[in-house]
C-alpha cells in the first residue's frame, strides 16, 4: 500500500492518500486539498474515490474541490444530515455519489478497501480497512476515542470498541493524531482494556 499523510484543516484532521498503480483515493480531506492535488498531478495519480469516515465537518471541508477532478464521494448516508450542521454557511455541503456502508468494497488499483461501520462517534461512522491496517476515523485514537455527544451514543460506541478490539487489525490509522497499533491500544488505551469502566466515560 502506498500511502501519504496531509495534515489538513482548522482541527489538524489526517487526510490519508492511498495510490496503486497510478490510481488513488483519498480519506477524510479535512481542509483545503491544494497539497493534496498538486500531489496528485506531480505524481500523474488518477484520484477515483474521496471517503469520508463521518460527517463532520473536518472530515468533509475538502471534498468539493476533489469532486471537482472527477472522484466520487462516499460517506455514510446515516451522517448526510451532520454535514450541513458545521459546514461552511455559505454555500451547501457536497453530496455523495455513493453509500459508504459495512461490507462496501472499492478497489484502487489492484488494492480493495472494504468499509467496516463503526458507530458511536456518529451512528454512521464508518472505518476504512486495507489489509491488516484500519483507519478508524474519530472512533479510535492513540491512547483514546472520540466524543460521542455530536450525533453520536455511548452505548453504540462501546460496542464498537469492542468489535474492533476482535479484529486481525495490526496498524491503526486515526482521524487526528499519531498512527498506533490495535496491540498498543489494547494493552494501555483506557476505553479499551477496561481500566475505565461503564460509568466513567
């Protein structure tokens, strides 16, 4: 997997790219995308597909801009409704072109992503999983998980916490921070190896 991080946005919001064999797909373009797409034009990459882990807005913000060199946006259709609520007033959020649900497969040159939901964070979040690498949008981070009351449910994020703890995951990829491991966030993490227990959180 060939792979590059952009820090993008007012919240530092990981932009992954994901390339193979001169085509691409971009998660989570939190910001302006400039870098990003000058990137892929030094690079002679085809941009195919822009996901969105979720539907806030530093997950989205620059997306428009990417449509406009012909991708196709996917998102959960459960956070549709979350984009307008922090999206810039001035002019309406980019519609999706497709559903990114549990069990999506997209293929980027001879790469297939699978989606994978993971709820709680919002009820659509949605992770992305190459290989034996998952990138967890704002439902995981290193040492930590994301906030549950901007469309979200603690209960349901529990659960999720738990499905991903089961995974063959070795690489985790979060929205905002450091990358990590699922063994690293198993043994210290404390949502996830029960030092914090259901009335802590």
């Amino acid at each position: 997997m060939n792979l590059r991080t952009f820090v993008l946005g007012p919240l530092h919001t990981n932009c992954y790219l994901i390339w193979d064999k001169g085509e691409a797909l971009v998660i989570d373009p939190g910001g302006d995308p400039s870098e990003v797409i000058a990137f892929l034009r030094g690079s002679g990459l085809r941009l195919k597909y822009i996901v969105s882990t979720h539907g806030h807005f530093d997950h989205v913000l620059g997306v428009k801009p990417l449509k406009r060199i012909g991708a196709k946006f996917l998102i959960n259709f459960k956070d549709v409704d979350l984009m307008p609520l922090y999206y810039d007033w001035r002019e309406l959020p980019p519609e999706p072109d497709d559903e990114l649900k549990d069990g999506t497969e997209i293929r980027v040159g001879d790469l297939t992503l699978m989606g994978i939901s993971t709820p709680g964070h919002t009820m659509g979040s949605t992770s992305i999983l190459v290989g034996q690498s998952l990138f967890t949008g704002d439902t995981l981070f290193k040492g930590t998980v994301g906030r549950y009351d901007l469309g979200g449910d603690r209960d349901t994020l529990r659960v999720t916490l738990e499905k991903i703890k089961t995974m063959n995951v070795v690489d985790v990829f979060p929205g905002h921070g450091d990358r990590t491991t699922l063994q690293d966030e198993v043994r210290s993490n404390p949502f996830l190896n029960g030092v914090l227990g259901p009335d802590d959180w």
